[in-house]
C-alpha cells in the first residue's frame, strides 16, 4: 500500500493514530523509509487539515522520536541533519552524537561536539572534511572532470570553511587568548 500513494499512506497513519508515533513507528518497523516519510511529514511539514495542524503545533518532539527521526535523516536525508539539528533541542547530545558517527554526518558531527564543549573536535572535524573536499578537487581537475563537478566541490569546500571559521568566532569569547590563538593558527 505505501508504495502505490506514499503521501496518502503516511496522511491515513496520521488520522487514523494522531499522535501516538511510538507506536506508529513500532508497527512500520519494518519500513524504516516509511518511518522517516512519516515522522519528515509530522515533524517538518504538517498537512493543512486544522486539526491535525493545531495537534502538530502544540507538540513537543518527545527525545525518543527525535532521535529515530535524526538516525533517519542520516540514513535516507544526511544533508538535512545539520538543519534539524539546529532548529531543535529535543535530543541528547551524546546520543545523537553516537549517530551521526555511525553514519558520518560531519557537519552534524561538528555541531554536536561544538554544542558539547570540545571546540578543538569539531574544528578538527571540519578541517578534516576540508581536506578530504580539496583532495576530491585536485583529483577532478586533474582528471579534467566537467565545469560543473569541480564548481560544485570548490563551493563544498568554501561552506566547509565558513563553518570552520564559525566555530572560531562563536567561541573565541568563551576560551582563552591562548587557546583562542592555538583554534585561529590551526584554522589557518
């Protein structure tokens, strides 16, 4: 059934359950793409039935569903971590740390460990994937891969660096002038 109407199953499971999604997502368990479109249309876009909508909006994202929904974003949508990541608190730090290692979700990694205090990890974090993007870039150039392919990467590569560049100027009030220092030459 979910795979003749995605979008009607997941609005059927909706009224028909409300907001029961433990058990929900107990019963689909088999489907883990169907638990991400469920809890993706519950959490991100709530359908424009006023009842449904006004049960969405009053509700808080208990931690258990919160974190299945961030193991499915890694799984089925890990560009999109980082963005719940920041537009939510209804998880915990070291669990969903957990997994965005399992799935190597850098940037969400990077984001946790800054959140957890280890500003040195997440800057790390971030350089690494620097590093990694521009060995990616010289391989395509070298190879004469197409405009558009190492267009794509040399953009990669800049948001990598604003965001290791975010990270030591959130933090530069919060440590020492040397460590501040140490973050800054690192970066460079």
């Amino acid at each position: 059934f979910y795979s003749i109407n995605s979008n009607l199953t997941i609005e059927l499971i909706i009224q028909l359950y409300s907001l029961d999604v433990l058990h929900v997502l107990d019963q689909i368990n088999f489907a883990p793409r169907l638990q991400f479109d469920y809890l993706k249309t519950l959490i991100e876009n709530p359908k424009d039935d006023r009842n449904i909508k006004y049960k969405i909006r009053n509700w808080k994202i208990p931690i258990e569903v919160a974190e299945k929904y961030i193991a499915l974003l890694c799984e089925f949508s890990p560009n999109d971590v980082y963005r719940f990541l920041l537009s939510n608190d209804s998880y915990r730090l070291d669990e969903c740390l957990k997994i965005c290692q399992k799935y190597e979700v850098n940037e969400a990694i990077a984001y946790l460990l800054e959140r957890t205090g280890d500003v040195v990890n997440a800057l790390e974090t971030v350089l690494q994937n620097i590093g990694l993007k521009s060995t990616s870039l010289v391989k395509a150039i070298h190879n004469r891969s197409s405009g558009e392919v190492i267009i794509k990467l040399e953009l990669e590569i800049a948001k990598k660096v604003n965001i290791a560049i975010a990270i030591c100027q959130r933090n530069s009030q919060k440590i020492s002038e040397l460590e501040n220092e140490e973050l800054w030459l690192h970066l460079l």
